[in-house]
C-alpha cells in the first residue's frame, strides 16, 4: 500500500496567536496512503495542525508540502484536500445528492462527471437509498457519511477528519470506525485524523502522533507507542486505566522502592549507565496474578480497594507502596473488596522513566 513518498510534509511549523504559541517548530512527515492519527488531550494542538495543514489558518512560520507542492500560502481549494468536520455542515436545505454536488457544480465540472463521482461515493458508503432525503429526515451516522462522501467526491489525494465520530454515540462510534479502516483499505488515499479517543487512535491508525503543547511527542505505531513510549507523559496518556507507575531508585540492575527491590534482568535498556530517581511504569494487564506469579521476579501482596466488572475483563484497584495500583484480571475471575490478592511484575513488560527527564531509560 505504501511507497516511501510522502504525501504531507510539514517543515519548521510555527503558530501564533499574539504572544500565545500554538504550535512550535513542528516537524511531521506523512507516508503515501497513510493513515496517520493526530491523537492528544484538549488544547494540544491537534485541531489546530490538521487546519495549518488544511490552510484555514494562516502560519506564523514553516512551510507545508502536500504531494512535493508548496501549498503554504495556497487557498484550501488549491491544496487536494478534502475535509471532513466534526460538526457534518451539511446545507439543510438541499438534499443528499445536492450536498455531495454542491462543490463539485462551483468547480465547474461538467454534468455526468459529477453524476459519476456522487454515484460512486453513494455506494462506497452506502447511502444510495438517502440521495434524495434533506439532512433533517438523516440520523446521525448518516449525516457523518455524507459529510465523508462530500469529501470524497472531491477525488483528491490527501481528506483530512477533525473529530468526525465525536457527537455519535458509543455504539454508532464503533461502528463508522470499522467502516472508515475498510474506506481506507478501499481507497489507499491518505488520511490524517484528529481525535482525543485513544481507542480511535489504536484502531484506526498505521502510525500515531501524540501531541502536548504544540509539540509531537511520539510519533509511531500503535503497538510501539503503547509497549515502548518515550517518556512518561506517553506512558500515562494511552491506556486505560493508564499505566501504573511506582517511585523509586535505579541503582546498578535493580529497581529500589519502598522495602522491596526488583532484578531488572530483561528489561531493555534504551540509555546504558543511568541511576538515580525513576518511575517503574507497568500496565494493569501485564500485573500477573494467580498461578502466573510463580513466573514472575518480583512478588509482594496487595489489598483489593474498588471493583470495577468490565464483563470480558475485571479491574481491581490496590495500593502498592503509596501508590494506586490498577489491575485486570479475567472477566470470570472472582475477587472481592478487601481481598488480599498476590501479585507478580516482570521487568521485561515494565517501562523506566528517569526523574529528571522524564525519558525512557
């Protein structure tokens, strides 16, 4: 599906609003074909990146490339974008088939071009029965598809998605996410998404840029962002319940806190010959429990606060050494409030973040 060519380049990225900085000295580049996940909490930026790159907002400083074009300066209508928004903003007035040709009649296209490209985004997304409804008679789902299909009659390389799931429900959610990984699958186009759903994010993306202030901090695959993340603030954003972190020393190859120690023999090391102040991050899942701790390095008892039954899984909160300590069991398994539960960690599963930097060690 990819080709080692990018699609959007973005270089030096500033923006600014007064003295306030948005985005600082950005740097992204964007596969051919990628689907490609902008992923961080309010105020991170995001939003504001995917309209840079969009060109409705003009940039302090940078350049932006799409397709090895230099569309910095360029309108949005010269880029070959198509966008997607979260709020649908569809015309009520005009039916289905007219919000899809809307745009497509300003271009000037002739007739059966256009009668083409809306047929061929009706049935990619499967609204040939709703062409001739107005958005009002649409449920929710189906007014997102159409906001994808005016997107998508566009024929451009590169659709761009602001949240475009968020004002669905739970089950509706899920079920446009499956549809939207087999449009991609379909049409090989490049995405770039903006969501604050980790789940969305680990589903829907090839590569993840989680961002924080205006910067990117990570930027990777799914399973290399939740097994490998670069620093704590990574650790803790994806998860849920987030990762479990405990406080303590690194000194030589053991992980000191509280009374206990930890061997560290298994864990891989990213920075030889560190020491000091460290946290010792471990996932709720990767907690061994019952006769899986006789696998484990290190083993200590715990006392079992809150229940919370998930039906395919179970979480249990404790306290280990001062700090809230999550962990999921079986759906099956039982387990009460105030149970005293043994429990095992394994370096190899565990990721160490010194103090100072807060950087994976």
């Amino acid at each position: 599906m990819k080709t080692h060519k990018n699609s959007v380049e973005i270089r030096g990225l500033d923006l600014r609003f007064g003295h306030v900085e948005v985005l600082k000295n950005l740097n992204l580049d964007v596969n051919d074909g990628e689907f490609l996940v902008l992923l961080g909490s309010s105020g991170c930026g995001k939003s504001t990146l995917l309209n840079c790159i969009a060109g409705l907002l003009e940039v302090t400083a940078g350049q932006i490339f799409i397709k090895e074009k230099n569309v910095t300066w360029a309108e949005p209508s010269d880029r070959g974008i198509g966008m997607v928004f979260q709020s649908y903003a569809l015309y009520p007035q005009m039916t289905v088939e007219g919000n899809l040709s809307f745009g497509l009649k300003n271009q000037k296209l002739p007739k059966p071009e256009i009668a083409k490209r809306v047929a061929r985004a009706a049935e990619i997304l499967q609204i040939e029965s709703l062409l001739k409804r107005k958005p009002g008679a649409l449920s929710g789902g189906q007014r997102q598809r159409v906001a994808i299909g005016r997107a998508l009659v566009r024929d451009v390389d590169v659709f761009l998605f602001d949240e475009p799931l968020s004002n669905l429900d739970a089950k509706l959610r899920a079920d446009l996410r499956v549809e939207l990984k087999q449009l991609h699958g379909r049409l090989k186009n490049t995405m770039i998404y903006v969501t604050h759903d980790q789940i969305e994010a680990m589903t829907l993306a090839d590569r993840i840029a989680i961002m924080k202030d205006g910067l990117i901090e990570q930027l990777d695959t799914p399973n290399n962002i939740y097994n490998r993340p670069v620093n704590k603030y990574v650790a803790g954003f994806i998860g849920s319940p987030s990762m479990n972190f405990l406080e303590g020393t690194l000194e030589g190859n053991s992980f000191k806190f509280a009374d206990h120690s930890i061997n560290l023999d298994g864990y891989e090391f990213t920075r030889q010959n560190q020491s000091g102040g460290v946290s010792f991050g471990i996932r709720p899942e990767h907690v061994l429990t019952g006769d899986a701790v006789s696998d484990a390095v290190f083993s200590t008892a715990v006392q079992v606060q809150v229940i919370e039954p998930l039906g395919s899984d179970t979480l249990a909160l404790a306290e280990l050494a001062g700090a809230k300590f999550w962990i999921r069991l079986d759906g099956e398994a039982s387990v009460a409030v105030g149970e005293t539960l043994t429990v095992g960690l394994r370096p190899e599963r565990a990721s160490l973040f010194l103090h100072s930097d807060e950087l994976r060690v």
